[in-house]
C-alpha cells in the first residue's frame, strides 16, 4: 500500500532536483526495457516532466510511478545516478 507520507517525500526529493540531468529506466513489457536521460524540466502536484536528451520531446510520470518502481529515476551525483529513493531507502541502488 502506498501511504501518503511517502509519496509526499518522493515529490519533494524530486521537486529539490529540478533543472538537473536524470537517468530513467523502466519496462517497455515483453522482456524490453528503456534506459533514457534527460533533464528534469518541472514538477506538478500529481507529475514531474523530462526533456529527453535524445529526442528533446517532454514525457510526463507521476510521483506514484517512482514509487511503486514502474519507472526508476536517478539524479545525476558524482559522476554517477543515484536512485531518487536513496534518501528513503539507502540500499537501492541504481
């Protein structure tokens, strides 16, 4: 079950992050998978926005989508992504 609370933190570790290079990867189902960065443009009550690096098009998620991991977000640190769910939960690991 997903509790408000977490989702509340989700949004705003995501919020703190905005005009920074993220990594996204999720299922395309059927064994296919996307790994795209971008750059985080905007956040919303109910959805965050990413310019793809590649096609320069917005694509839309919702902070649930994070949450539940139908799509992993990673912030551009050190060189490196790390998961935007560290601060909640510091084993994942991207």
């Amino acid at each position: 079950m997903i509790e408000k609370s977490n989702l509340s933190e989700v949004r705003k570790n995501i919020e703190e992050c905005v005009g920074q290079k993220v990594l996204l990867r999720g299922s395309l189902g059927r064994n296919k998978s996307f790994e795209k960065e971008g750059t985080l443009l905007n956040t919303y009550p109910n959805i965050f926005v990413v310019k793809m690096d590649d096609t320069q098009r917005n694509v839309t998620y919702t902070y649930t989508d994070v949450l539940t991991k139908t799509v992993e977000l990673g912030i551009n640190a050190n060189g490196g992504y790390d998961s935007i769910l560290n601060t909640m939960n510091p084993e994942v690991k991207m």
